[in-house]
C-alpha cells in the first residue's frame, strides 16, 4: 500500500495540480471520487480496491501524465482485490444454513484485510439488575469509513458460559439491524448492522446498539476484546442499589485465555455506577470484574 502512497503523492506533487482539480478532471471523464479517497490514498490510508476503483486510478495516470501502469503497478497487481474478494465471501458465508462453526467464521472475516471502517471511539454500558444478573448492554461506537460505499458493519457478543442463550440484539436510532445469526453452542450472536446512509471514505458514523441478555447465574464480569488500535475506550457498569458488589477492579489480557491482568480497583459512587477509561486502546481485552462477597 506505502509503495503506491507514496508514487500518487510525488505524482500529484511534481503536477502541481491540487486535489480538488484532480477531482474535477476525474469528473470529466466519467470517474466519480470523493475528495477524502483521493487523500487517503495519497496518505496511505486506504488503497483501491474496487472495479470503480481501479477505473479512477487509470484515468488518475493519465490526468497526471504518467505511464500507464505506473500507479497500478505498484498496488501489486490482483492480490489486494482478491484478499477483499476473500473476505466478502466469508462475511457471506457467515449467513449460510449449513454453517457449523460461527466464531470461526466470524474470526476468520474479522481479520482479513482490507477492512472497511474502523472504530474511533468506544463506549459500553451494562445493567445490573436487583438479582445480580446482567439485563443489557448498550454499546455505542464512532466508526470511520476507509473506502467508499461502507452502508454496514457487524457487530457480535458471545455470552457468559452461565447464560442460557445467545441472547439478543436490537438498533437504536442511528442505524438498523439486518441480518442474524446465532451459534447456540458457543452462545455467540452476530449482526449485520446497516448504517443510516452510504459512507465515503472519511465519513463517520455513530452506531447504537442494544444487547438483551438470558442470564442463568449472577455476573461477574464484563469486557471487550478489541482486535485494531482504538482512540479509547470507555467501560461503565450501572449495579442496582439492591445489589452492590463489594469489590470492583479493571483488568486486561493480550488474548481472551491469556491470564488476567489486574489493572486497579475501581470506585462505586453514590450512583450505585463504575467506569473503565482506556486510552490509545492497543489489540486485547478490557474489562471490569466484580465481587459480590
């Protein structure tokens, strides 16, 4: 990806064109591409990855008077839209029948690149009931869009050992869930979670979401692994007045069986509330863990 970054900038240097003209001859010839995509490509940010795409980057080597293949060449020829093709057709087979391992799946989709937005920020609630028992969790998320045409994401939570199910999953107002799919073995529940307009690259979006939970025993804990780099995150933990625990702490793992980390105790205020704070948030898992004796 740095290696065409890097040629498109010397080119749009040495033309001493701006991107606002390039847009503009773009536009002429029929090729349609938003300002923010001609400079995440320029930064190394995103790189073309589409038909539409690969269209503008022609015609970008000859507003820009240089050989044809010159910027194409350098993105490595078919190899990054076959990883995206590879990734669609596993996000896609996520919603077949005969699917039998939906975590692996799901890994599988989460990690192959390029993905299409990432999450800024990140902020999640869980609600305690009067019977120690976790009855939701609200997540709210700011996501970033690194290419054009980002309309959805997916969004999962896999359950305690302890629920009885897989649970729920509901939208709030900034977004609305599509498709479900739910692995009862391994308690885990996965979305399609369609945002409230097409994004381009750069755009942002909030989404809100809403987990109901089936308890079968008292919580102890709550977390979430993050598998990319993320500004911050921020964890709170709303317990009913009937049910404080006497104890609260943050922890951390580099992997969801890695040993658990102990990073501080954690103060339970007058509003029967706690709250985990993570900046600059680096691959792993955070989480919040509670003691009721």
């Amino acid at each position: 990806m740095q290696e065409f970054a890097e040629a498109l900038a010397k080119a749009v240097e040495a033309s001493g064109l701006s991107l606002e003209r390039i847009q503009h001859h773009l536009e002429l010839r029929g090729v349609q591409v938003s300002l923010s995509t001609l400079s995440y490509w320029r930064r190394g940010r995103s790189r073309p990855e589409r038909p539409e795409s690969m269209q503008a980057v022609a015609a970008l080597e000859e507003i820009l008077k240089l050989a044809p293949g010159e910027l194409s060449g350098k993105l490595g020829g078919k190899r990054p839209r076959g990883r995206w093709v590879e990734r669609a057709a596993a996000l896609e087979g996520i919603w077949q029948e005969e699917l039998i391992d939906l975590g692996r799946a799901i890994a599988k989709a989460d990690r192959l690149l390029p993905h299409p937005a990432r999450t800024l920020r990140q902020r999640d609630v869980v609600v305690i009931g009067p019977d120690r028992r976790a009855i939701e969790f609200r997540s709210s998320s700011v996501i970033e869009a690194f290419e054009d045409g980002v309309d959805r994401i997916l969004v999962g939570r896999t359950a305690d050992d302890t629920d009885r199910s897989a649970g729920g999953i509901h939208a709030e107002k900034t977004c609305r869930i599509g498709r479900i799919r739910t692995d009862e073995k391994n308690r885990l529940i996965i979305a399609e979670v369609i945002l409230d307009r097409v994004l381009r690259a750069g755009d942002t979006a909030l989404v809100d979401v809403r987990f109901t939970y089936d308890p079968g025993a008292d919580s102890g804990s709550e977390d979430r692994r993050f598998i990319r780099a993320t500004q911050d995150y921020v964890l709170e933990v709303e317990f009913h007045p009937e049910a404080i625990p006497v104890r609260c702490y943050s922890f951390t793992q580099t992997e969801p069986d890695a040993p658990v980390v102990e990073t501080g105790d954690l103060w339970i205020g007058t509003t029967a509330a706690t709250h985990l704070v993570v900046r600059d948030v680096q691959p792993g898992v955070y989480g919040v863990k509670w003691e009721w004796e």
